[in-house]
C-alpha cells in the first residue's frame, strides 16, 4: 500500500491551517513521492509554498536534484533542520511566512539525534510554534516522537498508518564478536555478493574499511575526523544513481534514512548499531525491486548484562534532570554545587530577555531517556537471549509453534566446531580425569561462571542443543608393567544412533 492511497487528495482537503498531521508508513511505501507530486500539485493549484525539511546532507543532495531535475522547485524549498538549530545559535530567524505546508522528513530525529545533538528540541520547537500553516511529519520509526507531542506537548495530531511487513528479511542472524564482521567481508568477497555495513562507530567502520579497501566503499559523517577517506565523487555517483559499484559498502549511520540504493544485487545488511529505530531506518535503505527481492540480515546483539549496564548509565545520565523536575532551581545548585550536568539535559536559559538566568530540563532529550530504558527493560522481560527475542518478535521472526527462528552465528560455528570434535573421538577410551579435560573444557557448561565436570551436567548439555552423542561411563582394565590395573570410572564418547 502507499501513502496516497490512505492520505487522498479528499484528507488533503480536509486539513485546515495549524494542523500536525503524523504520517507512519515503512521506507518505500511512496513518502517523497506523496510530497514531490500529491502535494505538490495541490499546492501548485493554489499557490501555495512547500517547506522540506530533511535531517541528513546527502538526502538534502539527493533530494535537491530530483527536484531540480522535475523542475518542482519553483513550489518546494528544501533546508535541514539543522540550519533551523543554527539561525538559533546566531541569534537570527527563519522566515516561515511563504510556507503553506512545512514537512517533516523523518521526523524521529528530533529524537535519535537528540542523544548527541542538544539542539533538536530547538528546531522542533520552532517548526510547532507555526500556526499560520500545515504541518506535516513523516517518518516508519516516528511512533515515540507523535507519543511526545500528543502526551508530552498536549498538542492534537492528526494521524495516519500504513501496515508494515518485514517479508523482505529472508533470515536474521545475529552475532556477538567484532570479529565476525570480517567473516561476513570474507564471505561477501568469496560469494561476490554486494552487502551494507552499517556501523555506529566511525573509528570501528573505518579500520574495517581500511583491512578491506579494494572490496569496499566507506562513508561517515563530514564532521567526522576520518571523512577525508571518504571518496566524495563515487558517494555523490551512489546518491545520483541510487546503487554503488564497489562490492561492499561500509558507512556510519550518516546514511540511516532518506537515501535509497535500488539494487537487486544487495543481498546483505549488516548492523553494528544500538539504537533500534536507527537499524530499522538503516535496513529501509534498501529498495525492494519485486516480491522475490529479499534481504539477509545481521545485528550485532547486546547481552543481558550489557543491556543492564546501558541502562544503569541511562538513569546516570537522567538523573540530574531528574531532581530539577522535581524540585527548585535553587534546591538543584543547592545539591549539585558547581557541578556539570555532562548529559547536557540540563541547561542554562536567560529568563525573559533579561540578565538573569535560570536552569532548564531539554525535555526532548529526557523523554529520550524515559524510551530507552522503557524499550530495555522490555528486551530484558524476554528473559534469555532478550535482545535478541525482542527484535525476532519486531521483524516477524517467532512463530507460536516453532518459536523463534533467529540464528546467533558464533553459537552455531561453536556447535559445529564441537560436533566436528566429538566426532573425531567417539569410542575413544578416557580412563582418568586428566583424560577428560579436553572433553570438558569443549562442551563448556558453567554454572555461575564455575564449569561443571559431572557426566550429568555434560550429558544434560548435550541433550540440551539436541547433539548426536553422549558420553557413557563403564569398567574396564588394562595391563600396565605386567600388572591387571581396573578403572572403575572410564568414558568414551558414542553416537545415539548406535547406543
């Protein structure tokens, strides 16, 4: 289904001026295309002005020429809302008054680069406070923001859904070592087919690069110190064409959202990236060509524990803003004398336009916080593996019969790696203790980080993974110096299928 399909040109009508329309629909579903044709006809007709606003500079380019090229510049204006942050900064205005229509563009970043971009409340602020025009925001991931401007702001918001389906996905896998990422390189070069690294560290993203350069094309962000490794004619023949010629594409989440590669010969997508609305942009930057044009894909996943730490770090993080919500900007220095709040949650404002000053909470960025740990302690309810089942369930990947259908990749290379072990000693006779060790150390079951020895605990773990073996203990004796020596507690390692 596409956006003008549910937003028609009868909804269009209907909207009057200092509405917020919400649009939710997943990448590919005809956003920019409702835009540059649906609305920009309507607007033509009744000559009206489209403000675009787009939150990453290779959409920007991307986007500029399409326009450009259709000659539907004469109606839409393109900016990012970083210039709305920056006017801010250097005490200027943007003119809204020739705008009839201001549109959102990904619209959830105004919260996921509020983790690192202190200013987003401020364009978001800025685009709300227009009341003399529509506006309209779109976005697949914009379900926590529409959440804060209708709970939070108390603002009414007119809202439409497309359904999502994530089909596309032929099989997810997820893996936890750095080092598998240079296994997924190696299998791309060895098979030849194109893959996608999408990596939230630019230092990590490029030294993988930097192993691998004469298979790969690497991106980040031009602010980053290591964008001068990035070759700006063949990113710039990407954007333009919509497809890349280098086997693989290593990039930072500079390209999360807005830009499109239609390219049937992209069969993989790997994400070392945490945020979940960001993988969920990332992944859409595939265009699906037909219904048989799917995706293998890979994330990096987060253990139990890490997730507590995330969390602990989190409320950390929050924590000052926290005490200022709750009590006076007298109380809070009072508390946290000469103190930095290094979240940068809280700030200092001046209070009306005169000399004195007062300290505020960036309410954006602390209900950023309140998401995260609701979204964690959710991954964490799953149990086991949670971050794990928590994605499967949010891609489709759990049946109730089957149950979940994911694979964790170094599970399954160890699983292998140790039937391919038990295979080569089955019958072969361990007599003592010494014998067993390296039995033990390769099935490794351990309970409170202490491995366990007994044939029990082994045994049980073997039948646990489903494994073709198990261990059998006997009698048996051999003829050591002359002498008959009985050994009461011998094992041996025996297929099921012949016991």
């Amino acid at each position: 289904m596409r956006v003008s399909e549910v937003v028609t040109i009868d909804e269009i009508n209907k909207w009057k001026t200092g509405d917020i329309i919400t649009i939710k629909a997943p990448t590919g579903a005809g956003k920019s295309y409702f835009i540059k044709n649906i609305l920009y006809a309507i607007a033509k007709k009744n000559k009206k002005r489209i403000l675009m606003l787009i939150h990453r500079k290779n959409c920007v380019n991307q986007f500029q020429e399409e326009i450009t090229r259709d000659k539907k510049d004469d109606v839409i204006d393109i900016w990012t809302y970083q210039y709305l942050e920056h006017t801010y900064k250097t005490n200027k205005r943007f003119d809204f008054s020739d705008y009839h229509y201001i549109v959102c563009d990904e619209f959830h970043y105004f919260m996921s680069d509020a983790q690192f971009n202190i200013f987003t409340d401020i364009s978001l602020n800025t685009i709300l406070q227009q009341k003399d025009c529509i506006k309209i925001m779109m976005s697949a991931t914009g379900d926590y923001m529409t959440r804060y401007i209708t709970n939070y702001k108390k603002l009414k918001t007119i809202n439409y859904e497309l359904p999502f389906s994530y089909d596309f996905i032929r099989k997810l896998t997820f893996f936890q070592k750095d080092e598998t990422l240079d296994d997924f390189i190696h299998e791309a070069i060895e098979t030849k087919q194109k893959a996608i690294f999408f990596i939230e560290s630019a230092e990590k993203a490029y030294r993988l690069y930097e192993k691998y350069k004469d298979h790969c094309l690497f991106n980040c962000g031009k602010s980053n110190k290591h964008y001068k490794y990035v070759d700006e004619a063949k990113i710039h023949n990407m954007l333009k064409n919509e497809r890349f010629d280098n086997l693989i594409l290593i990039t930072t989440t500079c390209m999360d959202s807005g830009v499109n590669i239609n390219d049937e010969d992209l069969k993989h997508i790997v994400c070392d990236v945490k945020d979940v609305g960001t993988l969920i942009q990332c992944i859409g930057r595939k265009r699906l060509q037909h219904k048989k044009d799917k995706i293998y894909l890979y994330i990096k996943t987060i253990n139990n524990k890490q997730l507590g730490g995330i969390e602990t770090q989190i409320k950390k993080k929050r924590e000052m803003a926290q005490y200022l919500m709750n009590n006076s900007v007298k109380e809070y220095i009072e508390k946290y004398k000469r103190q930095l709040d290094y979240s940068q949650i809280v700030y200092d404002d001046i209070v009306d336009d005169s000399d004195k000053s007062t300290k505020k909470v960036n309410d954006l960025m602390y209900f950023k916080c309140l998401i995260d740990i609701i979204e964690i302690q959710k991954m964490k309810s799953y149990g086991d593996f949670g971050y794990c089942k928590y994605m499967a369930h949010l891609f489709g990947f759990y049946d109730e019969e089957k149950g979940y259908t994911y694979r964790l990749i170094e599970e399954e290379h160890e699983k292998e790696s140790l039937e391919e072990y038990l295979d080569s000693i089955v019958g072969k006779v361990m007599l003592q203790a010494k014998d067993r060790k390296d039995l033990i150390e390769k099935i490794n079951v351990k309970q409170n980080g202490k491995l366990l020895k007994s044939l029990n605990s082994l045994n049980a773990a073997l039948s646990e993974q489903n494994f073709n073996y198990y261990i059998k203990q006997f009698e048996t004796s051999r003829i050591i110096n002359g002498k008959k020596k009985k050994y009461k507690n011998a094992w041996k390692v025996l297929r099921l299928v012949d016991e």
